[in-house]
C-alpha cells in the first residue's frame, strides 16, 4: 500500500517528495450529483489533492446521530475523489467556521449554557468525542495506507484565533488516533506569532491561512514550524459575501502570482476555494465583530470555478501557474453557456397568516430560541400590549417583523443595532423573526436567536408569550397553498409576508439562475430543493438552481416573500448575477 508521510523537508508519498496542490470543495455545498464533474475540473486545473471540511451539525442535528444521506455520503465523496485519482486532505473541525451555521457546532450542544465550547471541557470533550469516532469510521478506512485517498487530517481550526487550550488540542489529537486515524495530523493558523503559537502543537504539523505577500508569510510560518514542508493549507484567492457588502473578488492575475510565489518556493498549499458552492436553505453563517453580518446564499467565493461549476479567468490563471510546476491534463473543461431565460407565473399563494405554520408554546417571559430547539430560519412570537409605548428588547436576532392586530408597525434590525419599537396603541402583537444565520467565527459563536428578553413596554415588564418555530418544511408549505381560502387574486402584487407558487416546464434538466430583482426577502424552493434566502440588500441577484433538481417536464417553484413583489411572475435570467464587486 502507498505510504505518506512528513519528511525533514517535505511530504514524502512512498518516501519520494510530493508537493500537494490542494483545492477546497466542500461535498455540502455542492449537489451531490455534481461531485464529480467538480472533480474531474479539479484534475483538469492540475490539481492532485482535493480538501473538505466536515459539518457536524449537518450530520448530527441530534445528538446520537450521524446522517449520511446523498447530500452529506462523505464516504462516496471520498471515494469519488479517490476515483478521480486525486488525494484527500479532510477537516472534521469540530469547529468549521467555514462562513457556515454556528461553525459546525450543532444546535442541541450550543444550546446547552453549561458547556463550554472550544475546550477541554469534559462534557464538550464527551460530545466531540462521539462525533470525531462517527468521522474516523468513514476516513480510517479511505485512508492512503488503506488503498484510499486520504493523507492529511486536520485537528481544530484556526483555534489561535479563539483559545490556548493545549490540554483540549491533545484531547482531540488521542480521540483522532483512537478512531483509527493513522496519517499525518495538522493544525492550521493565520501567520501570527501568537496565533501560531497558541493554536498548534510541537507534535503537529503547523501549516498557515493567508492569501498575499505569500513569501513574508512563509517565513513568520518557519519559525513555529522549523522543519518539514511549509503548507498554507488555506491560501485565500478570493472572499466570501454578507448581504449588504459588494461582492468580493480579488484579480485574477494578483492571485495567481501568490501561487506561483508559492510553489516556486516549494511550498504544498490547499486553494480556499477552488469551488465554493452554495449556502443552500438556511446552512449559512454570520461573522459578528462587533457589527453583525449575515453571510449571503452564494459561496461563490470568487474560486477558480464559479458557483455553477464554470470556469473563471481565475481557473485559466491557475492552470498556467500550476503547469510551471506539475504535469496538467490536456483535457479542458467547457465555458459557461446561457441558460434558458423565461417567466414563471406564480399563480397559487397564501398569506403566512392563513398558512398557520406557526407552531407555539407559552412562555411567562419573552423565551429566545433555545427554548423551543434552535431552530434555523425563521420564529413566531405572540402576546398582548395593553396600550402603545416604547416596546423594547436586550437584542434581536437578527431581524424582527412587527405586527400589531395583522398590521406592520416596523422592523427591528441587529444590524442597524436597533432593540426598540414604538407602538402606537395596544392591542395583540405578533413577530416573525429572521434568523439570519448562526455566528460562526469569534466569542458570539453559537448564540441562541431569536428575541432576547427582559422585553419591556414603556420600561416595564412584558409578560405572557406565545412562541416557537415556523415550521418551513416543504410538505407543510404545500398543503398550506393548496388549502389557501378564497379571496387570494392571483394575478395581483402579492403582500408579504405570504407564500406563492408556480410550475413551469422544462424540456431537459439543466442550471437555472432565477433572478430576485423585485422582491425582498425571503427564501425559495424549486421541486421542494430548498435553494436558500433572498434579499433585495444584494450583493447577489440571482439564486442558482443546480440541474439536478429539476426535471423533464413540468416543474414547482416555491417563494416565501417577507416584504412583498409588485408582479405575479417570477424570472429566470441567462446568466448569474452577483452583484456588483468592490473594484
């Protein structure tokens, strides 16, 4: 069987030097039916190693779990990279970060206050533990001395950044090599003296995150780590997007000069990303230093491959910069071609008031979402004003719709860093809450949402609460527009917040982009695939709707829509639209 392994100054396959080209694509972001043609463009880019995150939450939504269905199968991932004759670089975390859903941690852990995160905490060691043995049952056995693809595992992420624990470092170094894990194990920091020192250790193999002035930051990463290769095991060639901001990018042409910066230097590096996917549903996370900022559906990322698995001016850069270096396959994948553009008539609908898919509890005081099991996307609350006044909360997360007796009297909004509404009179108020993704990186990391109490009218206590999640399961969206009550004028402006629908017909599968201009917010199914959010703050435009969810034949296409949209058609564009960039 081959063998990997850290040499003196470089990895050694079979005891030879290799130089890994790595590029990160995350199996989670991606249609599954589409792995492989993703991998097939990695090859063709001249890549030889294929890296992943693992998200735990995704896998465990309960404790005991461990999903593997066709949208999370990391052993068929795994294995389809192995077929593609490419390596595997495999990053359980537990924490991600990754712009995703609270890092990766699941909900039922975050939820509990008692434990603490990111430590050697007993109870939050016992519960990775479980986890990280669910992980090593799939990798152990795809592993390079098995016959498989993997040669690199990575303990924690970027834990410079957030602790010092060594003893909690260890702890998940043993559990690792308990479950099996034979192959190298990594740590990975920014090129900070002090990240580097506190997120790694002597035993393991330092490696950096960066993406610019690439030889300075090779020489801060020899310092901590004085022996074997060097590795920026994420080299940063483009960004990820927060609603609100311009999309990011970064040159073509500038990035390609820190790769070849370093590979000439002999450095193995791993491209964050090659190909970034898609935030599907409501799986995306928020950064919050200080200001709150949702990451958007797209992960497009600016890679190399586009979100809908097209090659960018980035993909040509790479593949030239690579060839100075390593053999690149003649073989070249096809250029974006337009999609069929054309409007769909959303002629069913349901206001979310009728659509009773609100399911509550009663709480004495306002409850935050831990109370009714952390739900992603959207809560309800309900209760009563006994006259007008300066309603106000500790916080909102992230984004509160007022209502009082069914008509909106404003919008609390974390970002503009607004906790207060006024109220013109008494009467039954009702919320519904956005639940705009789940902090993924620093010390807000899996904290709960919704209304955060004491609230409070005109300084005192407000008291009796209805509340819990809105239930979004397509199934039950469905039924709700079926059964809608008469007096629903399909050909008019739909009025948020509501649900509308529509078919359309399609004479073979293939990428969509359905264009959001016109609406507000909200989220969109096709063929009951949930797509993600929209939101009319942008950057992005479009939402992309992979082939492999659509069907010859007729089609269904869902929207729930906060504000409202003045046409009873929704759009299909040729082509994705991203908004417009920072340059």
């Amino acid at each position: 069987m081959p063998s990997f392994a850290i040499g003196e100054t470089d990895f050694l396959l079979d005891g030879a030097p290799f130089q890994i080209i790595s590029g990160a694509m995350h199996y989670f972001r991606v249609h599954p039916e589409q792995w492989a043609d993703r991998l097939e463009k990695a090859r063709q880019m001249g890549l030889n190693t294929i890296e992943t995150y693992v998200p735990w939450n995704e896998h465990s939504p309960e404790r005991g779990a461990f999903r593997t269905p066709p949208s999370l199968d990391l052993a068929r991932f795994l294995d389809l990279v192995h077929e593609a004759g490419l390596f595997a670089i495999v990053r359980p975390g537990p924490y991600i970060c990754a712009e995703w859903h609270d890092g990766g941690l699941p909900g039922w852990l975050t939820a509990d206050r008692s434990v603490t995160l990111r430590s050697s905490d007993p109870a939050y060691l016992e519960a990775v533990g479980e986890y990280l043995d669910a992980v090593s049952r799939i990798v152990a056995p795809r592993q390079v001395d098995a016959g498989g693809p993997v040669v690199l595992v990575q303990i924690e992420n970027e834990y410079g950044a957030y602790g010092d624990d060594a003893a909690y470092l260890r702890a998940l170094v043993e559990r690792t090599r308990r479950g099996g894990i034979t192959v190298p194990l990594t740590t990975v920091d920014q090129p900070v003296d002090d990240m580097l020192h506190r997120g790694g250790l002597d035993e393991l193999h330092r490696t950096g995150s960066f993406g610019s002035r690439a030889a300075e930051r090779l020489e801060t990463l020899r310092r901590h780590q004085p022996t074997g290769p060097l590795m920026c095991s994420e080299f940063w060639c483009g960004w990820f997007d927060s609603w609100g901001e311009p999309h990011h990018t970064t040159p073509a042409a500038d990035s390609a000069a820190e790769l070849e910066t370093l590979l000439a230097a002999g450095a193995s590096v791993n491209i964050y990303l090659f190909h970034g996917g898609t935030n599907f549903g409501f799986t995306s996370g928020a950064n919050d230093k200080g200001i709150f900022r949702p990451i958007a559906t797209s992960y497009d990322y600016d890679a190399p491959l586009a979100e809908d698995g097209t090659p960018t001016e980035k993909y040509w850069r790479f593949r030239e910069t690579i060839a100075k270096f390593a053999p690149v396959p003649p073989e070249r994948p096809a250029e974006r071609v337009d999609a069929p553009a054309f409007e769909v008539a959303l002629d069913r609908r349901v206001t979310l008031h009728d659509a009773g898919l609100a399911r509550a509890v009663a709480f004495d005081a306002v409850p935050d979402a831990s109370a009714f099991g952390a739900p992603r996307g959207y809560s309800h609350y309900e209760t009563t004003a006994g006259s007008g006044g300066l309603l106000a909360f500790a916080e909102v997360r992230d984004r509160a719709h007022v209502f009082l007796d069914g008509g909106r009297v404003g919008t609390i909004d974390r970002e503009h860093g607004d906790r207060v509404v006024v109220l013109p009179r008494g009467g039954r108020l009702t919320f519904l809450v956005e639940h705009l993704g789940g902090v993924n990186y620093g010390p807000r990391l899996g904290e709960p949402k919704g209304l955060i109490g004491p609230a409070t009218l005109d300084g005192r206590p407000l008291d009796g609460w209805l509340a819990g999640p809105l239930d979004l399961g397509i199934d039950r969206v469905r039924a709700a527009i079926a059964a809608a009550p008469p007096g629903h004028e399909p050909g008019g402006p739909l009025a948020g917040p509501a649900f509308a629908a529509g078919d359309f017909e399609l004479d073979e599968p293939r990428d969509l982009h359905l264009d959001t201009a016109g609406w507000g917010s909200g989220t969109v199914w096709v063929n009951g695939h949930h797509l993600g959010r929209h939101w009319s703050r942008g950057p992005q435009r479009t939402l992309y709707v992979p082939a492999p969810v659509l069907r010859r034949g007729s089609n269904e296409l869902v929207v729930f829509e906060l504000s409202g949209h003045g046409s009873a058609t929704a759009r299909f564009a040729a082509r994705p639209d991203l908004g417009p960039s920072e340059r």
